[in-house]
C-alpha cells in the first residue's frame, strides 16, 4: 500500500475576511474532492484570512499512479485560479 500526502500552501488574494476565505476553500475542497478520490482538508493557518495550508491524502497500491494523481490535482487546484498555490510538498510513504 502507498499513501501520498501533499501540503499546499494558499494565498487567496481575493479574501478580505475569514468568511470569503472559507467561501473559496469550500469551492476549491468540493470540487477537488468531487472530481478525484482524495481526502483534503485545511490543517494549517486556520485565522489567517488570506493564507490557508491544505492537506491532501490519497492512497492506491502503485507509486507511480499515486504520484501523478497527486501531480493531477495539484495542477487542478492551480487552473481553478481561485488562489496561489505558493508552495507545495509532497511524500509517499509505503506500508
């Protein structure tokens, strides 16, 4: 089993409150999560109105198709265009 786990960090330009910045992270963790089997939730930065860290995990049984599922939705949160991705990490932990 391979697990990959992926930690973006967002700016979201356009949030002027914590209630806009919940709007575009609801948008962004629905549509993720409806279009690709992944778990995402915000983990980090939780008061910060503009800035948000999500975290993504996906599990399969190949390293490779792991990999470039977590490649897939990174460049899909990318094109939504709803906020920067400014950084990402990710790693795959075999068990």
């Amino acid at each position: 089993m391979v697990v990959g786990v992926a930690q973006l960090t967002l700016m979201i330009h356009s949030s002027f409150s914590l209630k806009d910045k919940r709007s575009v992270l609801r948008q962004i963790k629905d549509r993720t999560s409806n279009k690709f089997n992944v778990s995402i939730a915000e983990v980090d930065d939780n008061d910060i109105q503009n800035r948000a860290v999500l975290g993504l995990a996906v599990v399969g049984n190949d390293r490779r198709h792991v990999n470039s599922s977590l490649d897939v939705i990174l460049q899909f949160i990318e094109d939504l265009h709803l906020a920067e991705v400014v950084s990402s990490d990710l790693e795959l932990l075999n068990y």
